[in-house]
C-alpha cells in the first residue's frame, strides 16, 4: 500500500490517479485495493513492507478503523482517486492471468516542484513542462517508492 501524494512529492498541491485496467482484475490475480476514508487523513510515513507481499521494500500502514476494499474491474475500466488515497494491489496468485493496466497521473498545472524521477513533464501540445525536480523527501524525508532523495 502507498499514497501517490507521498511518492510524487508534488509541491503544492495534489494529483489524481487514472487506473485503467486491460485486464479482467480481481483479488486472485492482483487487482486493486483501495482504503476508503483514507483520503481524509494526512500523508502516513510508510514502515518495512513483507517481501513475501510486497514488490516494494516500504508500505503504508493502514490507520485503525480502516480496511482494504478489493475493486473488481473489467477491461478497460478506469478508477479515479485522489493522491492521499492508500491503495495498492496483492500479488498475482494465478498461473495463466496477467493483471496489467494503464495508469496516469494528473498534477495541477500550478505545480512548482515534482520528484525528479517524474521528470520531464510534457504539456499537452507536446512541448516541455519546465519545474523543479523536488529532492527534499516529503514530510518522511523519503520520496519515490521509499528511496532517500
């Protein structure tokens, strides 16, 4: 589990996610949890994630009184969430299923900084998005998928 806004180290600001699915995905086969409620809170400081569970060495707790909800999806529905939104997905469990998907990040164009694994930004008519790559490391000092900026 993670929260987008800690990942992407936008400044100000926020961004949503698009989660398109190409793939039937359920809970067999690594589909998408979402934590409802959770966009109501403030960005959690991830801990050390199970490496049996978890393609990422950090994860995001989930707050008391929380819990994953499983969204089934068929091909080519598309999720929409906030960039505080815990989510994340289990492995894939089947043997002949692929569980891929599109996935898109929208930023306000007032952004002043991004991680600067992010860049370069591309406006719509092609041509660059000039912003600071943000190294300071979000309020857990820490920034794309847990790396140390």
């Amino acid at each position: 589990f993670h929260q987008d806004n800690l990942s992407l180290l936008i400044k100000p600001g926020t961004c949503i996610a698009a989660w398109t699915a190409i793939d039937p995905a359920d809970s067999q086969n690594g589909g998408m949890l979402v934590v409802p409620g959770s966009h109501r809170g403030n960005l959690i400081c991830e801990e050390k994630a199970n490496a049996e569970e978890s393609f990422t060495m950090e994860a995001t707790p989930i707050p008391e009184g929380l819990k994953p909800f499983q969204v089934e999806m068929q091909a080519g529905d598309t999720l929409f969430f906030g960039g505080s939104l815990i989510h994340g997905s289990g492995p894939n469990r089947t043997k002949d299923r692929f569980r891929r998907s599109f996935i898109t990040h929208y930023a306000a164009g007032s952004l002043e900084k991004i991680s600067k694994f992010y860049l370069p930004l591309i406006k719509m008519d092609g041509t660059d998005y000039e912003v600071e790559g943000n190294l300071e490391g979000g309020v857990c000092g820490k920034g794309w998928m847990g790396a140390v900026h």
